[in-house]
C-alpha cells in the first residue's frame, strides 16, 4: 500500500479527482479543521472516514417488496431523477443501493449513495444521452467505471481501515495486533507512542480507538 502524505491526502479528499470525475469537496471542512494538529495525519484519515461511515447510520427503509436480479434491475429507467425526488439525500441512496445485487458493498452505496457523487457521475452520463432515459444499468457502468480507478481503491481501503480502528477499543491486552491497524493508515511513530502509554496507564480503558485518540488530542 502506497501511503500519501498528509498534504496529498488533503487534495485528495478534498478535491477528489478520479480519472476523468470530480468529485468536489467530499470532507474539506472535516480535514481542515484538523490539519494544524500534531497528530494531524492519523485525525485526518480517521475524520475523513468517520464522515463517511457516519451516514452509515442513517438506515433508509427500502420500497421494494421483493429483491430484485441484477439484470432487472439495469433494465429499468431512474425515474427518480426527473420527479423531483433527486434533491432528497434518503431517495439518493435508496436508489443507488437497489445495485447491492449487481456488486456494490457497503462502503460503495454509501459513496455512491450521495448526492453530490451522483450529480458528478450524471454530468458524464447525459452526455451519450437523455436524462429521462438513464437506465440504473447506466449508473452501474459509471460507478464500475470508478471503482476500477487506483485513487477510489486506495480511499476504500483507507475508509475501511479507519472504520475498523474506530469501532475497535483500545486494550493493552490486544495492542500487538491492533497497531498493525495504525502502522497501515500510516500513523506516525509519536500517535503511536502516545496511544501506547495511554493504554498502559489505564489497562482498564473502555474507549474506542476513535475516542481515545480524541481524548489525547486535547
């Protein structure tokens, strides 16, 4: 894994150009506000990512009654994005996530599942054709067409990493294995330091690698 400096990353997530998609500013604010940090790296990535699996928890309660084939599913028009319903953020990622079966995880609904991600993909798509006749199988080639890029693989794994560190708590007793987590985000020797002896002055530690790195930034 190729480790981008912190710099980097900051363009990276905050302009987020893949190919030939922008993506605008995905976590500007979140990655701003922590860059002036000593730890600022590892904050970075983490917030960056935190934001992102946040919207996790907003579960949209699905309207169809039954699943739907991947094939099916291609086959028909995206109707919700001339009836008005495209500005609404449920509907968005409502919609997106009807592609579960043709692949998408997670982490790719919940990307793709907003509304500035696929108002950047539409620009491209209404090129070759109407917007009344966009087919999700449309959308699929666009999202696919993304996925297959180095810069989106690198911000999953990342995002992924991050999420796992966040919902994993800090114990010395399992320090070994959990600092592998920071040494593959790319956090420096001095998070890691600190965060090692937090854990061995308080071995009983309850918090989250998340709340504790934001416990000791203050």
């Amino acid at each position: 894994m190729v480790y981008l400096k912190t710099t980097e990353f900051f363009q990276f997530t905050s302009t987020a150009v893949f190919g030939r998609y922008s993506f605008g500013t995905l976590f500007a604010g979140q990655v701003l506000l922590y860059l002036k940090l000593s730890m600022k790296y590892l904050f970075t990535i983490l917030l960056a990512s935190f934001s992102v699996v946040a919207v996790a928890q907003n579960k949209v309660s699905m309207s169809i009654d039954k699943p739907q084939s991947c094939g099916d599913v291609q086959n028909e028009t995206m109707t919700f994005l001339v009836d008005g319903s495209l500005q609404s953020a449920a509907v968005v990622k409502r919609e997106v996530s009807r592609l579960s079966s043709c692949g998408l995880d997670e982490y790719d609904i919940r990307f793709f599942g907003r509304i500035e991600s696929l108002s950047t993909l539409l620009k491209k798509l209404t090129k070759d054709k109407l917007i009344d006749n966009l087919t999700y199988g449309d959308l699929l080639t666009g999202i696919n067409d993304m996925k297959q890029t180095a810069n989106y693989k690198e911000l999953k794994q990342i995002a992924l990493l991050s999420q796992k560190l966040a919902e994993t708590k800090g114990d010395i007793r399992t320090w070994e294995t959990d600092v592998r987590l920071f040494q593959e985000l790319g956090a420096s020797q001095q998070v890691i330091d600190k965060v090692y002896k937090y854990l061995r002055e308080y071995p009983e530690n309850e918090l989250s690698y998340q709340e504790l790195l934001m416990k000791i930034r203050k």
